[in-house]
C-alpha cells in the first residue's frame, strides 16, 4: 500500500489529498442520512466506507503510522473508561 501511496501524493499532491479525504467523508455522511431514510442500501454505505477506509490509510501513511496508533489506543483507553470495561 505504501507504493500507492506514494503515488498517489507524487501525482496529485498532498493538498489534493486532503480535500479528496474531506470529499469522501462527506459523500460517507451523505449515504448514512439516505441509508436512514430508505433512499440508498447498505451496499452504496458500504461503496462509501471503502472509500473513506481507503483515505484513512493514507492520511495515516502520511501523518505517521505510529502518531496515529498511539492516538488510536489512547482513544481506546478513554472508551474503556467511559464504559466502565477493563483496559
């Protein structure tokens, strides 16, 4: 995945990628509010997650895998606090 990565910033940049991240995002709300509302089914929320999993990783290609795991499992930990479950 790191290869596509690569490319992806070497052909569109990293300020592309942003906004394609944001766009994604967006397009993944959109398709939560007609899923809720019986316009779309589940495969075009499923259509957008992919998408979205996709810019995930390489937002956390490009911030630092390791930033982000650490961040990951601090949120976890909070979670588990706030559920009163065992770390």
């Amino acid at each position: 995945m790191e290869q596509l990565y690569q490319a992806t910033l070497a052909k569109w940049g990293e300020d592309a990628q942003y906004d394609q991240a944001v766009e994604e995002c967006a397009e993944l709300i959109a398709a939560l509010k007609h899923f809720r509302r019986g316009k779309v089914d589940q495969q075009a929320v499923i259509d957008e997650l992919a998408d979205v999993s996709l810019m995930l990783g390489q937002l956390t290609w490009m911030f630092g895998t390791k930033q982000v795991d650490e961040a990951v499992q601090n949120k976890l930990k909070k979670l588990n606090q706030l559920l009163d479950l065992p770390d």
